[in-house]
C-alpha cells in the first residue's frame, strides 16, 4: 500500500477513531521520514508502559536502547530517568539569558540533523537491496484448496456462515499481552460456540508451566539426527501441551535458520542445513499434532539475528531487514518451512524482521504468494508477539491472527485487527472475503487437530471446565484471571497438572543421542565405572571435575528471568524458547552417582578460575593430584530481550563463557592424568585454544540438553549408549571462517540496517566447502564407540528424469461466503458492558467511524497473479517429492561393539548449469546433504540401507522458470560419515 493510498485511509476515517494507526506496509514504498517520526514516538512513549510490567516477576524485560551512535550516556529510557538532569524551566531559563547563542547552536544542531538525515536517507536508499522491494501479490489466496484439510474446510464453512462479524474479530484477535492465562488468547465467538484459544511456547518445553518437561533444545534434537526421536520429543510435547490446554504451540522453530553462528536464537533450531532443519521440523510437527495439538512453525522468515529484530527492544524506528533473493530463499530458507507446510502444520508464525524492505507480517509476496499460494497452506499465519506493524496492510497480506493483540506496543490496548479490524470490515477497506478466509482458516486448523472434540478438549468456562489449567502470570494456585488489566477478581489459575509422565526418558535418550564427540584419542572413553588404575602410591584413582558448568547454579536452577545466565551447567538457553526447570540433574550430580566410591574418589570444583597450580584448593582437589580431569564449560545466548555479559542475544563471539578457554587450558596443563573436556553450547565453539593440548584426550560437545543433562552425558561416557550424537554445524577454527555472512550485524547502518545475504547458498558447510576452508569439525562429523564403513553404494532411477515438474494439479474449489455486509449496528458494544483497561475488543464505540467508501488498495492488488506451477498442495507441487532415485548402501559395523551410524547421503550438482529461461550460469555449493538415516548396527554385521530422493531434492530453483528445474549433467551422489568425508560415490546421469 502506498503511502498516498494510507493516507487516504486516514482521510476517511478508517484510522481515526481512537487515532490508531494502521500504518502502511512497506511492500511496493519507501517509508516517509515523518512516518518513521511518528512511529518512533509512539514507541518510546509504549516503551515506558513495557518497561514497567515486564520488569515484573514473570517477564523482566530490560529495554534495550543501545548507546549506538552518541557512544555516551545511558540510552534506554529505563536508565534516562535516573540521569540527573536540568530541569526543562531552568533550561529555557539559561536559554534566554545566553538567547544568541543559543539560536545559533539551534541553527547549526537543525542543519546538522537536516543534513545527517538526508544522507541517512540517501543511504539507506542506495543500500537497499538489488532484488528492491518485495513485490504485491494479492488477493490472499483462499484456504481450502487440498483434500487433506477438505473435511475441516466443510466443517469450518458450516460454523463460520452462523458468525458474527464480532466472533470472527474475537477468534482472530489476541486479547492483549497477559489478559489471560497463556501468553498468547483469543476470545470465544460465543454465537458458535467457538473456543477462546490458548497459544504457549514451545519450543522447548511449555513455558511458565508447572510440572511439565525441559526438554533437549532444537540444536541437541538436530545432533541426533534420529528422526524417530525427533518425532518421539515433538509428540512428548505436544502431550504435554494438551495436558495443559495448550491449542496451539508455539514451535517448532527453524528460523532463524543459522545463517551467522553467533545468531542468539540459531538453538531453538535444529542446525544450518534445510534439510536437516526441515526433517527435524516435520517430524516435530508430526509428533506435536497426531496428539491434536495445533504447532507453529516459527518464525517465517529469515529472523536471523536478535539485533535490531524488531525496532522497540533496540530504540531504532524499524527492524532490521534481510535482504535475500529468490534462489537462496527457496534453496534454504524456505525449505524447512516447506517441509513444515507438508507434514501439515497449522499455524505459522510470521517473524518481525523486514524482508526485503517489507515487514515480514506485512509481506504479501511471502504470506500470500509463497506461503499460500506456492506452498499451498492450509492453516492460519499469526504474527510474532507485536511483529504486526501494520493493520489493514497486513490482513490483505495475508496475516490471519495478531499476537498476542495488541497494537505497536505492549498491553497498549490499542489493536491493529480488534475493533479496527471491525472498522476495515464494515467500511470495506478488508473484504469480507479476507476476514472470512482469515477465521475459517484458523477454525479449520481447530477442526483438523480434532479439537472440537469435546471429550479430549473440554470447552472452557463457563460452558465446560477445559482451558489453560495453568497461569503464566502467576505460580500461586489462586491468581488473577485477566492480570494485565485492571480488574481484579480471582480464581483457582494454577491446577498444578501434572504432564510429565515419562518424559525425562526422551529427554535423556535425546540428550545422549545429541552430543557429540568430536575426538577421543587412544579410546579413553567409554570410562569404566570402577575408574582406571590409580596413579603410583594412591589407593584409589582420583578423578577431578571443574568448571561451573559441571553443577547446578548455586542461586538455583531458574533463578535467572527466562534462563537468561551461565551460572551453572547450561542445559538451556534463554527466552521465550525456554522453561523453568522442573528439575535438572548436572553432570556432577550423575558422575557422583556413576563412579564407584569403592575404587573412585571423585572430587568436584564447579568454578571457573582458581584451579590452577597456585589456587587455594584441597591437595585432593587440585588438577595435579588427579588420575583423569573432567573440565566443564559452555556458551549461551538467546532471545534479544534479555541480555547476559554483555551478550544481547546474539554472542559476541564463538569463544566459551565465563573464561572456559583459561579453565579448559589451566586444566589440561596441570592435571596428573588425561583430561575429558564436556561443553555445552548453544551452537558452535572455537575449539582452537586447546584442542591439540596433548593431554586433552576426548571432546564431547552436548549441546543443550535439558533437565536430564547429567544422566545423559553419563549414559555416553560410560558407554551405556553409543556415541552416536553428529555436528548439525560446522565447528570452523575461527568465527571469520564463516564468512562475511557469518557475521552478525551489532550496529544498525542505517535507519532501517540492511542486512544483504550476499553469501546466497554458502551458509555454514557449504562456504567452508566453496572457499576451501578446513574445518576443525565438519558439519555431520562425530565418533562412535565403533566402527563403521560404507560400501556397495547403488543407484535406481525411479522415474524419467524430466526437467520440470508435472503442471501444477488442480486444486479444490475453497468455501465462500455471501461477501454481503452485516449490519454495522451489532459492531457496537452490548449494554451495559464493563470495558476491561488495556484489553482488546472487537466492538466499537459508535458507528460515526463507518464510512463507506471505495478504498484504495495496495498497488498491484488488483493484478491478477499467476499461480506458481511449484504449488498445488502442501508443500508445494506434490510431483516435487516424486521419488526419481533409489539409493542403497551397506553399512558395516567393523569395529568392536554395536553403535549407530549416521548414514549421511550429499549431492555434488553439475558443472556448467545455464538456465534455460535467463540464460544465467547456474552454481551450486560442492556439498548438499539431501538425505541421512541413523541405524543401529551389530558388531561385526552389516545392513542394506535405502534412501530416496525426489525431485526437488535434485533441482535448483529457477528464478525465471519461477520452478524448480532438474538440471541436465551428471549429478554426484556421495553417501558418507560427515560433509567432508571422502565416502562412496556414484554418478547419476552425466
Ligand atoms: C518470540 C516468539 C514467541 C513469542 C511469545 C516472541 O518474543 O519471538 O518466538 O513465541 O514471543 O512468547
């Protein structure tokens, strides 16, 4: 919408009332200066409100106003207020009396900022991506259109005809930061009997839920690389989901996708590689939802950083945007989402980045053309919590629900949908067709999940005693039900539920499967219990553990606000995406139990910079007195709300936290034995400080692995299970190995930082590969207790290898409806009514606001749009996922026990690629993994295993076919331990 065609909305007072702004999406404009003023204002005054209540006890939000551009003095309002400063009549005082001067520092401060600014301007202008600006693509394509979801289509149709126009608001609508019980609510439509829904993350665990299960995060899940795992931990969770009331949880996340190594989220995925990540997600879905819970896949898209993800934690006037052209969008980013959509996922989260120039929420080319249209999904598109930016902008985008409701603050009462979405609808400015689609999407996805089901999903009160059994405002069993507003009655919120059941064994087995060991020299591990034998004059052999990572955090194990700290062993790491820990068993917790004390004596200093040959320790506690030193460390980050040391979200760097570098080197110098070192990290680590140390035998890294972190990490060293954990990334020896691309950008460069994905393919192991780079770890690359080798690898073409899918299939005529307008009056509140402070509602004041009109749409909203011939089910063309090639391989156990193999299957394309429609050299990275299996082999045996590929996963996205095309040439097919390792291979056409 262009910034004419909003303020021609204004005119007309579809945004007037109450003067809320529905601000234009940036799609087919660049924003005005005072647009950008405005907004900013706004925020600062929102931020003031925020700032208060999160500093409460659930959420401590700390606004993140950095000192960006003056370099001095705090810049976040939070520390302004404290800042002594003159008062504003004793300025104005002073001004007069030195009246001249003060003009003429006026004059030259005014001009300086007209000039900054339109340099900025100028900037940020000529900084903006080749690729422009997303481009239109409207109308938002109607759910509806597979058979898969046909059933709950019709049912949906048939309870969306008797709505109101208030229901459909009401279940499109959050009803406002902690209104109600979940962090996310819509209300009932009552006229139906349609549930207020409940929506919590995810996706780790249930988040400021009792008695639920902290589970291994994302990155530990994709180190398994064991799919039915992966699938066993999503449906655990969703269990536990439904146990609690949960509709919709908020996970699993695959975005970010792990672009840059230090991005502070890349944890609650599953690893930088989009078929990993994608298998990892479905599998997840799967799980979550064949237990009727609705899942999300999060957060669409390219939110790769915590900096500047959003405008209002980092005191800029806009997000950050990620500029990314169509092949790498298709090619990475988008896959897993893909896969998500296939496996069925209801919701989709959209994300508060800008891409390419347009709000993500706000992104018709994304939502409606490849969300909807080309990826053929079927559920309903809620926004990230305030990540919608604009109101009727973003309903014709194709956004479907707005979380948690409110507008472009915090608990600002002031929706973008909420009766301004009654307005647009009444006045015409959103079509009835789009608010139709727009609930019958999330009522279908209700139905799909088989939530109408009253005995599984009891209806809330007052109809039923279902609902959330649970607060996340509150842990008392009696709190207040709507605590952001201000009334105050009070009822039992917290039921105390207990879902865990069995959990902790996924989550334990997930743990174990999800490290990694990276190096385990002359065998030392698997340790015996007993202990080795002890050293010369010691009765018993003395094994030493230090780090503070090997313990609980003495202040306690959620003590941190959303896990926000490194104080004890790192389990978890911080955000949204985290729980509080039901319980947590750290690894000294576990040794302590494991060894024998009969023949070990174990001593543990869980601290991180006195054990070195001077520090006051115990003579039995000191490195040099021990038989075999165990030294402990990690790294965290997490979600940009929070900040730790100086991390504010994204990390600073690939190092260690709380000097586990010195710890890990002090330890290997001065212990008496060998040293195992055990890391657990959000991501990867630069190993390179002292990873050669000759006394440094074995490396596990654990990544993240929830409440059962101790048991499981003793499961691997004492060998109960094989080490069958691999690296879903890439360990490089420096953080500059990753690349220009690799790299997070700290400081916005420009008024909305641009952040171009110029690297395209060459994320992780694919630049390292391109650029010849050596690894200290490949991605893919971990050791066993065994032994493995790969052979007999061959080939079956399934089908004709043709370059371009069959033509998009017909898809199923979607529900319509009457577009006739309802009558305005019943928008209006019902009287009396007592209007809850900061709540979201449908209703409106008065009708004087309606004017009818013939509103202005987007430009390019009335341009019809080709359907992508990629598109006709979810997913995409379903012929994109027609197995072309077999490919079977004998996995051999040759080494001395039964272990798991990771069997990896890559993809090397042809050289000399031109397509077929731009004439363009096509190249691809050396390496794409396509396929993996895990298999558990017998010493001494072997197995056939078979993998399959389809079409897509042997195609390049063709951004003038505008489809994927399987290119002519002989295709590489490499089935090995790691991207790097030498494997089999066999050729495929040629
Ligand atoms: C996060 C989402 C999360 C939401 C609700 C946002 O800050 O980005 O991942 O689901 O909060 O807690």
């Amino acid at each position: 919408m262009s910034a004419h065609e909003d303020n021609e909305h204004s005119r007309q007072g579809l945004l007037k009332e109450n003067s809320i702004p529905l601000r234009p999406s940036v799609d087919q404009t660049s924003r005005s200066s005072s647009d950008l003023d405005d907004e900013f204002n706004e925020l600062q005054f929102d931020q003031d409100r925020e700032t208060r209540f999160r500093n409460g006890r659930r959420w401590p939000w700390v606004a993140k106003f950095r000192r960006i551009i003056s370099g001095e003095g705090p810049s976040y309002q939070g520390e302004r207020r404290a800042v002594h400063r003159p008062s504003r009549s004793s300025k104005i005082r002073g001004c007069l009396y030195r009246r001249r001067i003060c003009l003429a520092i006026t004059g030259i401060l005014v001009a300086g900022f007209i000039i900054l600014a339109s340099g900025g301007a100028l900037w940020v202008y000529k900084t903006a991506p080749e690729d422009g600006q997303s481009p239109p693509w409207y109308p938002a394509p109607l759910g509806g259109s597979v058979s898969q979801w046909e059933k709950s289509y019709q049912k949906a149709q048939a309870m969306v005809e008797r709505m109101t126009l208030i229901d459909k608001v009401n279940v499109t609508s959050g009803t406002g930061w902690s209104q109600d019980l979940c962090v996310g609510n819509t209300a009932p439509a009552n006229t139906v009997g349609f549930p207020a829904l409940c929506l919590q993350d995810g996706p780790l665990g249930l988040r400021f839920v009792d008695h639920s299960t902290a589970f291994p995060a994302g990155v530990t899940v994709g180190a398994t690389w064991n799919k039915e795992l992966m699938y066993r931990r999503g449906k655990a969770h969703g269990t536990e989901a439904k146990g609690k009331g949960v509709n919709v949880l908020l996970g699993p996340s695959m975005g970010p996708f792990g672009r840059m190594p230090a991005g502070g989220r890349n944890w609650e995925g599953f690893g930088p590689d989009p078929v990993l990540q994608g298998i990892a997600a479905a599998q997840t879905i799967k799980g979550i939802q064949d237990v009727g819970v609705m899942a999300t896949a999060k957060h669409f898209i390219a939110n790769e950083q915590e900096h500047f993800r959003q405008s209002f934690e980092w005191g800029l006037p806009n997000a950050i945007s990620s500029n990314i052209d169509d092949r790498t969008l298709h090619e990475l980013y988008l896959w897993p989402f893909a896969e998500s959509v296939r496996a069925g996922v209801a919701s989709v989260m959209c994300s508060y980045n800008m891409v390419n120039n347009s709000y993500a929420c706000g992104n018709s080319k994304l939502m409606n053309g490849i969300l909807k249209d080309e990826l053929g999904f079927q559920g309903f598109i809620q926004s990230d919590w305030l990540a919608q930016r604009s109101g009727v902008a973003s309903a014709l985008a194709g956004l479907d629900m707005t979380m948690p409701g409110d507008g472009l603050g915090w608990m600002d009462g002031k929706s973008l949908f909420g009766s301004e979405l009654t307005k647009a609808v009444l006045n015409t400015s959103v079509p009835m067709e789009r608010i139709n689609d727009m609930v019958t999407r999330v009522v279908a996805a209700w139905y799909q999940l088989r939530q109408d089901n009253t005995t599984d999903w009891p209806p809330p009160p007052p109809n039923g005693t279902g609902g959330p059994n649970f607060s996340s405002w509150t842990e008392d069993k009696i709190g207040r039900v709507h605590q952001g507003s201000d009334d105050s009655s009070t009822a039992v919120v917290n039921q105390f539920v207990k879902v865990q059941d069995d959990h902790g064994k996924i989550a334990r087995q997930v743990a174990a499967e999800g490290t990694v060991l990276v190096k385990n020299d002359g065998n030392i591990l698997p340790l015996s219990r007993k202990g080795g034998t002890p050293s010369s004059g010691n009765k018993k052999y003395n094994i030493g553990i230090y780090g503070s990572d090997a313990a609980l955090n003495p202040k306690g194990l959620n003590v941190c606000p959303d896990r926000s700290c490194n104080g004890g062993t790192l389990a978890s790491g911080w955000g949204s995406g985290a729980v509080e820990f039901p319980y947590l068993i750290s690894p000294v917790q576990a040794l302590t139990s494991s060894f024998s004390n009969k023949s070990v004596t174990l001593s543990s200093v869980p601290i991180d910079t006195i054990p070195t040959r001077t520090a006051p320790l115990a003579p039995s506690a000191k490195p040099e007195n021990q038989d075999l030193c165990l030294a402990f460390a990690g790294s965290i980050a997490g979600e940009g709300f929070e900040s730790w040391d100086g991390i504010r979200g994204d990390r600073n760097d690939l190092h260690l936290d709380n000097h586990g570098d010195a710890l890990i080197a002090n330890i290997a110098d001065s212990c008496n034995g060998p040293v195992i070192v055990v890391v657990h990290a959000v991501g990867p680590v630069i190993l390179d400080d002292w990873i050669s140390h000759p006394k440094i035998r074995a490396v596990l890294l654990a990544n993240l692995p929830g409440e059962e972190s101790g048991n499981a990490l003793a499961d691997v060293l004492f060998g109960d299970v094989d080490a069958s954990g691999r690296l879903p990334y890439t360990v490089g020896k420096s953080l500059e190995d990753y690349g220009p691309g690799g790299q997070v950008l700290y400081y916005p460069n420009g008024v909305i930082p641009q952040q171009d994905f110029d690297e395209g393919l060459l994320v992780d192991y694919r630049y390292f590969d391109a650029k010849n780079i050596t690894p200290r770890y490949p991605f893919g690359y971990g050791l066993s207790y065994t032994t493995f080798t790969f052979s007999n690898l061959t080939l079956t073409s399934l089908a004709p290898r043709t370059p371009l899918p069959a033509p998009r299939p017909d898809t199923l005529p979607p529900p319509t409806y009457p577009t006739t307008l309802p009558d305005p009056k019943q928008a209006l509140f019902p009287k009396p009514f007592r209007k809850l402070k900061r709540r979201v509602y449908p209703y409106l004041n008065s009708l004087r606001s309606i004017r009818k009109a013939t509103y202005p749409y987007p430009v390019g909203y009335h341009t019809a749009q080709n359907l992508s011939q990629a598109g006709g089910a979810e997913g995409g063309n379903p012929d994109l996922y027609t197995p072309l090639l077999s490919i079977n391989v004998t996995v051999s156990n040759t080494g001395s026990r039964t272990g798991k193999a990771v069997v990896q299957l890559y993809v090397g394309m042809p050289t000399g690629v031109v397509d077929g429609v731009t004439g363009e050299r096509i190249s691809f990275p050396p390496r794409l993994l396509r396929a993996f299996e895990k298999v558990e082999v017998e010493k001494g045996g072997s197995r056939v295993v078979e993998m399959r590929l389809g079409r897509k996963d042997l195609s390049y996205w063709s951004v003038g076919a505008q489809n994927w095309v399987l290119p002519e040439g002989a295709i590489e097919i490499v089935v090995g331990a790691s991207s790097r390792d030498e494997g089999v291979r066999e050729v495929w056409g040629g």
